[in-house]
C-alpha cells in the first residue's frame, strides 16, 4: 500500500485477534452509511469472515439532516466461525452525528467503541438530536470507549485543490471513517478501491478523490495515537468452494434465473414497484439476454394477471410484491389456484398492517397468503430461511409449481432480502432438473384431465393444434373444465384442489430435527429466524439444556412427519416476528399446545431473546417436576 | 409437436363451440358473436393461433363460444392477462371481449396502460351502457339522469365517451360499430385485424332486457341515415338520406352544414385517419346526439411500433450486446472468493 507518511512515523501495533465483531455505521439517510457498510462487508467477505449483515434505513428518503428519522445504520457481523445472524449487540458504533448517537447506543455493548465525527457535534444538531448537553463532554458515555475525530474537517483539507465543489467533498466523508475501520480491523483496502475505480469509471476525479479520503482516514489512524489496539479477525474455515457475497434479493433473482434456466421456460416477471421487493425487479431487468422479461405493470393486480396470462401462454409467470401488493394480488392469486396454471408469486415481507413499516421486516403475511383468498383456497407456501436460501427455495417454489400446476407463495422478509451473507456457488449440473413438457397430443385431450400421482391437469399452450380450450375462474367440470354449477361437481373440485396441494407433502423432505429427536423442548421456526434460532439453541445446548430445533420450509402443505415431531416434545416454542401466525396453523392442525414468542418491532430477533425464553421454560419446567 | 392447421380450411363453423350460448334470448352479443366468426376464417390465421380473453360481465362470456383458445379471467383484467400472454407469445392472435363496465370501470386502469404501450391485442368493448350481468345498474357509459335499479332517482354521474377516452390514452386504432350492423361491423373487425398494436373497438350492443332500445335513434329504419355519420378514409364528410348533410369545421369546431345553395362536399371535412395528431378524431368523437349524427367507422388508424416488437428487439439487442446468458457464469460474477477448508 502506497502511503504519504514517512515510515518512521509509523506506528507498530500488532492486532489483537478477536473471534468475531459487530459494527454498526450510522449518520444520516445522505451519509452513504449503507454504502459505507456494505464495502466493510464486500471486503471481509473476500477477506475470508464468514458474515450476516443487518441494513436498517428510514422508509423516506431523506428526513430533514441531524434528525432521528433521518437515520440510516448498517450493521454486520463478521466472525471467524460460522454464523447465522447479524449480531445482538454491537461492539462498534460509528456515530456520523449526534442523532446517529442517539438513536443507535442503547444497542452498544459496555465497554464498545464509538467512533464520532466531531464536526458535526455542535449545538444546532444536538437540538435536533434532543441532547441537552455534549455527550461527548457530560459523561453519559463513561462507560464506552470513546473515540473522535474530525472526519469533516480532514475530508475537506485531504481534498484542498482538488476541484471538487464542497458538496462532493462533502460526500466523500463516509469513505473517510471506513477507511479508520479498515485500518482498526486489520482490513485491506484494495476491494474498496476497486470498487471505487468502477463506480465512478466515468467521473475519475470522483473515483480519485473517495480514494484519497478512504487511504487517508486509514492514515489518520496509522500517524495519530487516536486507538491504542487494533483488531484483526481471522479467516473463518468455510467449507471449501468458491464464494460471493449475496444479499436475499440478488439470490432470489438467481434462483428464478436458475430456474428458468433448468425447466427450459422463458421467464417473465410481472411487478410494480414496491419496498422491500423492488431489488428483484431490478435485478431481473438487467438479464434480457437470458430471455426474461420483464414488465413494470401499472399496478399489483396488473402485475400478476400479465405473469398468469404469460404461465397461460408456456411462460414461467412470477410476480414480486410485499404484503399491501399481495392483498391487492389475491383475487387473481385465486384465478391461478382455479385455472390451475404455474405462478409464483414472491412475497418479500414487511411491516403492517397497511403500509405500516415499509422498510422494516416482519413475518406479517403467512395468515394472508396461507387463507387470504374467498373460498377454499389452497396454494403452497415455501420460505426462505437466509439471503443465500432465497436462490434454492426459488427453485423449489417453480419446481412444485410446474410439476402440480399450481401458483406458489414463496416467502421472504426484508431481513434477509436486504442483508446479506456468504454464499457458496452452486454447481450448475448439480441444481434441479426441472425440465418439462407441454401436452401436445390432441388425441384424448380433456383440459382437466389429471395425473394420477400428481393430479395435475395438462399444460397446454395456445398454438398448439387440436388443444384449443376455454379456461377461466368460474368453477369447471371435473375432467373436461367446461363451466359446470353442478352441486356434486363443485363438492368434488374443491376436494380436489384441496386433495392436489395435500399431496405435495409426499414430494418435500420430511422436518429435520436438530439436537435430541425426542425430549423436553423444541424451538421451531420458519423463514429468517433461522439463524437467531440456530444461534440461540446451540448455546443453550452449550449450557446443557435439554433443547432441540427444527425449521419448516415448507409451510403448505408441511412436511407429513410434522406431527410426529411435536409429539415427541414436551415443549414446543415458536419464536416469530408477528403475533403466532405458524403457532395458530400448528395448534389447529395438530392440537398440540405451542409456546409462542413474538417480536415486532420491524428488527430481526436476537439470540439471547430467543435463549432467554428458552432458559425461561426450562426454568418452570424443573419447577414444575 | 403436430403441424400447423392447413390453410385455407375454416369456415365460420370452425370458430362455433359445443358450448350452450347462454346469452338473453335477442341480445346484441349474439350478432357480435357471429360477426367474429365470420372474420376469423378470412384472417388466413391458424385457429390455434387465436386466443380470445375476457373478464367479467355478459360480453366477457364471449370465449366459451369461440373454438379457440379462450382465458375468462377475472373482472377488469382482461387486457392485463392479454398484455403478458402477448409479451410472452407475440406470434398469438389476441383478442379481447369486454364491456363498458368491464373496462370503462373496474378495468378502465389496465384500458389506459394498454392503450398507451400499444400491446399487439384487439379489444372489442361492447357498450350497451348498462350493467346486464348484475341486473341493471348503471354503467359508466349510462347517460345523465338514468334511472336504474341503483339510481332510482336517477344517475348524477357524467358519462364517460369510450373513444375520447382511448384516443386520450394514445390509442393508434380507434373505431365505432353497432351490432347489427353487421356488414358495417365485419369491415370494423377486418380493420381491427390488420392493425399492428391495440386495437380499440366500440361497439353498441342492445341489452334488450335491462337497456332496451338504447341505440334506436340510430338503428332504426327511419332514423339511420339522418343520424349516422360513416367515416371512410379520404371522403367527405357527408350523410343524410339525401346525402345533403355535411360536417364543416367552423373555427376550431365541427358543425352540420345543409348542402347546396353553394354549399357542396368539398367544403366539408375529408376524413383522415391517419393524422399523427389526434385532434380531429377527437372532434369526431364528440359528434353525438342530439344536435350530430353518431360517427362509426374507423377514427384513427396510425403505424407504431408494437409493445411487444420493442421488448422482443431490446431482448435481442441486448442479446447481441452481452451474448447468450450463461447461467454458470451468471452465479459467479461479481467478488468472489476461494475457500480451501484451512484458515488463512
């Protein structure tokens, strides 16, 4: 690395290894701290941590500067051991201003960093912070570790001649903080400054000048003695293979790519812009050369009845919306479960009810998507357990949706579609076959005639000869599908709709359970509590409590072994991010009492709520006995 | 796959299902119904090729008795269902069977979009201003001070004018019939065929139990040719059972003028259609009774690119630009890193 320093100002301080670290940065919605966060991550990630990242920003896009709303924070995690969340508690904060501060302390360890840019700490953002004196100066921050500098000040004069006018200087400070983070973690700056050269390739005096402020914010802590330790964590040991960093909604357009890719059918995306969902979209628009289109519809309902007319046509018809788009969504989600037609539909969960918190997460929809439709609707659920999980249960939404002709729900939050982890490449011959074939033979034809295993009725498009036929949302008649108000008839349709979508249970792996097969307590989960489970229920096995876990995928049907699972429990828990939406669906099904934990707060759970319940019901439990 | 249909074999029989029509006794959809099946032998398209999309209300049965392929889908949504089939198979031949409160009301969102991005589909509105299928309750297209089973005192809604309203959206095709029309309304339909892009078509249907006699004051024996207007490409603008009626522009409106005494029909307005501007089609569109005759005939007919021929040739272009995506490829982009299963 090429420095302006003179070597014998340098400082020596070999890096204490640490086994993992949290950092948050935060400032303002116009700090660039998403950006800022998601480099350390990118960097790490090559670097060889295993990681979980927990982007947290503000629904508008930018609230008045210095204030609370306005506040925008990116934390990750990275640890040389494999994890499974972003994180409780951060041992680092990077507070850009004092409402930055403000709002994101309670979350610091005792004892953490903070790392403040002093130039903003004056009294007009403290007014707009709500402190009534300098925290830096009245001892409400005793018991951290305190660290400032005038990241403002240094930014303008590193960048002195340059010929930048004072608001791009002023943008490129967040470069200069993460370059203090590079050089206290031990981190390279190569990445970042690849990054920053292919960024700005068209404005190289841009590109320059953020590299200049990143080397010099390293620099500032190389020369001063503002940090007395430096860290350094170690490699993780993944499992051997070729990595890249990915966050739920870039595997998730992955996955359907993939998926495209392996059925051998064009890919069409139906979609309205919408929070947390757009990313796909997005993603999905810069891959036409992989034959996909995609369709900015005028609205949610225009989007999915253009994916279902796309499925009518041979397409593999997707749409992507968040909870609010999907209620709009359901009546044609309902002419897809009558004409029997593939369709996915991703529903990337947020905050409600209504708009509620749009950039928030929530596990709000399963009770929406699961009954959220007039009459008996039955349509498969899977769920995304991580960001690199979005890519593998895409390919097993469209696999069940084109083998039983059927729309699929395909559940994500904006956890896991924001934040992001190491994901290890798959293979290409080794993902699902799903190649399939329309019906083509005329002789016999009946459009709802159906497979004896899978009873599902023949796929077949317009413009093959002889297939011509009639479909729609009035009910049809068994076999043939014309329209039939036949009492006996329609009896015998919903059963066997209802019949179609039971049957999938025989097709998906049964519940794995992790820990005891049989004993005092199960935690079961479904979608991004995963990891905070896994996490929660491995170290309260390392105290030795009697505790095992296990997590649904499949949350319609579920897997057939599912009952026999809770009955080899005495407990079951099911920590959720709403109020017991899987609980309801268990207990009803199976009569089994459910301990539930709820948290909606629009933030993902942390380990040790989830080890404190557990702690608490074993607690009882031994009373009890 | 078994080949193509050999042409030229069908006959208007070919489009009849085995489906009971389930229409009223004497409704207006019957006429529209065979008019189409008379068209689509003479398009010289295979019948597979043709899917016809619905949504909801009396007209939106109109796929169960066309032997084609047929998608009833769901209120309003018709030409959203079409636009994806289309985007997806732009070879198909899509037409779509709609009403006035299909989608002039709970659809009018998707009308506008579609018409706008000028989707390859033919929408054929049947307007006969009035709810059927719902027994009898006003239509966006209902007159002022209508008295229906919602409005027993009478509607206080304005009216919506279907054409106006497509040519307000950019419609590049945009024509007016009346069911038993039935020469007038094939001619429509074979229009509406060769027009690449959308093809907005109104059609004035009788609903002869809930609106019955809606159109008489044009469809009447005696009342026709004083009180309809054809628009043919290139000629005047004259009508009238003696041809002695003519419309002028007078300022930046249009007016009756009563031919002869120097008044001839070189002083009346040649229909284009074809005028990028659609300012005159506009005018034409606003021809109603009482004070005009009601102008049918083809308004406006200009040549745009399809939707779906901009998305297939940017999908080819970028095609071109990028190569064939190559899923393996695709996975491994971006920062990627190599774990050999020891710590660094």
């Amino acid at each position: 690395m090429s420095t302006t320093v003179a070597e014998k100002e340098r400082r020596e301080i070999s890096p204490e290894k640490l086994d993992e670290v949290v950092i948050r940065f935060a400032g303002d919605s116009g700090d660039g701290m998403q950006l800022t966060g998601s480099q350390f991550t990118n960097t790490s990630a090559m670097f060889g941590n295993d990681l979980s990242t927990l982007p947290d920003f503000p629904a508008e896009i930018r609230a008045p500067a210095g204030t609370l709303p306005g506040v925008s924070a990116f934390q990750v995690r990275i640890a040389d051991y494999d994890i499974h969340t972003q994180g409780d508690a951060p041992d680092v904060l990077v507070a850009m201003n004092p409402a930055a501060l403000k709002k994101e302390l309670k979350d610091l360890k005792t004892n953490g960093i903070i790392i403040v840019n002093t130039d903003e700490f004056n009294a007009r953002n403290f007014a707009k912070a709500g402190y009534a004196s300098n925290p830096l100066e009245d001892h409400s921050l005793d018991k951290y570790r305190v660290f400032q500098a005038a990241v403002t000040t240094m930014t303008r004069r590193t960048l002195e001649g340059s010929g930048l006018e004072s608001k791009s200087v002023e943008r490129c400070k967040n470069m200069f903080a993460l370059g203090m983070c590079y050089w206290l973690f031990s981190r390279p700056m190569e990445n970042t400054i690849t990054f920053l050269q292919r960024q700005f390739a068209k404005k190289p005096l841009l590109a320059e000048a953020n590299i200049k402020v990143l080397k010099a914010g390293w620099n500032f802590c190389d020369i001063t003695e503002l940090f007395h330790d430096r860290y350094e964590i170690p490699a993780a040991t993944l499992e051997p293979g070729l990595y890249r960093n990915i966050t739920g909604n870039t595997a998730l357009a992955l996955g359907l790519i993939a998926a495209s890719r392996r059925s051998g059918l064009p890919l069409f995306l139906g979609a309205y812009p919408i929070t947390p969902a757009s990313e796909v979209l997005h993603e999905l628009s810069h891959f036409k050369n992989f034959g996909v289109t995609t369709f900015q519809a005028e609205d949610e309902i225009a989007a999915v009845c253009a994916a279902i007319g796309a499925s009518f046509g041979g397409a593999l018809g997707i749409t992507a919306s968040s909870g609010p788009g999907i209620a709009l969504k359901s009546e044609a989600m309902n002419l897809a479960v009558m004409t029997e037609l593939p369709l996915i539909v991703c529903d990337i969960q947020r905050g409600g009810p209504s708009t509620g918190l749009p950039t928030k997460t929530e596990q709000a929809d399963l009770l929406q998507v699961m009954f959220g439709r007039n009459s008996d609707s039955p349509m498969p659920i899977v769920a995304a357990a991580s960001p690199k999980d979005c890519f593998d249960i895409a390919l097993e939404a469209v696999r069940i949706a084109t083998k039983y002709m059927t729309p699929v729900t395909l559940l994500s939050d904006g956890y896991i579609a924001n934040g992001s982890e190491p994901w290890k490449l798959p293979e290409v011959e080794n993902l699902p076959d799903l190649r399939f074939e329309f019906r083509t033979d005329p002789v016999g034809f009946e459009a709802y005639a159906r497979d004896p295993e899978t009873l599902a009725r023949p796929w077949a498009i317009p413009g093959t000869p002889g297939l011509e036929h009639r479909i729609g949302g009035l009910e049809k008649e068994d076999v043939t599908g014309n329209v039939s108000y036949d009492p006996a008839n329609h009896e015998k349709m919903v059963h066997l709709r209802a019949e179609k979508v039971a049957r999938i249970a025989n097709d998906i792996p049964e519940l794995e359970v992790h820990g005891d097969a049989e004993g005092e307590l199960l935690v079961l989960g479904w979608g991004s509590t995963s990891g905070a489970i896994n996490g929660a229920v491995t170290d309260a096995r390392k105290q030795g409590l009697p505790v095992s876990r296990a997590h649904l995928r499949h949350l319609n049907p579920f897997p057939k072994n599912l009952g026999d699972v809770l009955a080899r429990f005495r407990h079951v828990l099911i920590p959720e991010m709403n109020l017991g939406q899987l609980a309801m669906l268990v207990r009803a099904r199976y009569l089994k009492d459910i301990i539930t934990l709820s948290k909606v707060q629009g933030q993902p759970f942390a380990r040790h709520e989830i080890l404190n319940k557990i702690q608490q019901i074993l607690e009882s439990n031994a009373h009890a006995n | 796959m078994p080949t193509e249909t050999t042409l030229p074999t069908l006959t208007k029989k070919d489009f009849q299902t085995d489906q009971e029509v389930r229409w009223c006794p004497g409704c207006g959809d019957y006429a529209i119904l065979s008019a189409v099946q008379q068209v689509f032998p003479e398009l010289g398209i295979p019948r597979e090729k043709f899917v016809v999309v619905s949504g909801i209300g009396c007209s939106s049965r109109f796929p169960y008795y066309m032997n084609t392929f047929g998608f009833h889908s769901i209120h309003g949504r018709a030409p959203a269902v079409a636009t994806g089939l289309k985007l997806s198979r732009p070879e198909l031949e899509v037409w779509i069977a709609t009403g006035d409160g299909d989608a002039m009301s709970i659809g009018g969102n998707h009308l506008i979009h579609t018409l706008r991005r000028n989707v390859g589909v033919k929408i054929l509105m049947f307007n006969n201003r009035i709810y059927g299928l719902t027994k009898g309750q006003y239509s966006p297209t209902s007159e002022l001070g209508k008295k229906t089973k919602s409005t027993p005192a009478g509607s206080v809604d304005y009216p919506f004018n279907p054409l106006s309203l497509a040519l307000g959206a950019g419609a590049t095709f945009v024509a007016r019939s009346v069911d038993i029309f039935q020469a007038h309304l094939r001619d429509t339909l074979r229009r509406a065929a060769a027009h690449k892009g959308t093809a907005f078509v109104e059609i004035y249907q009788n609903c002869n139990i809930f609106n019955d006699k809606a159109f008489t004051y044009m469809t009447d024996k005696e009342a026709k040719d004083d009180n309809v207007l054809y628009l043919e490409h290139g000629k005047p603008l004259v009508y009238g059972k003696n041809k002695d009626k003519g419309i002028r522009m007078r300022g930046t409106e249009m007016e009756v003028v009563q031919l002869g005494d120097g008044v001839g029909p070189d002083d009346c307005v040649v229909w284009d259609e074809s005028l990028d501007n659609p300012a005159t089609a506009f005018l034409a569109a606003q021809l109603l009774p009482p004070h005009f005759p009601t102008a049918l005939g083809v308004f406006r007919q200009v040549t745009q690119p399809a939707y779906e021929e901009r998305v297939v040739e940017q999908m080819q272009q970028e095609t071109g630009r990028l190569g064939l995506g190559k899923l393996d490829a695709l996975l491994k982009a971006g920062d990627t890193w190599t774990v050999g299963g020891t710590r660094h």
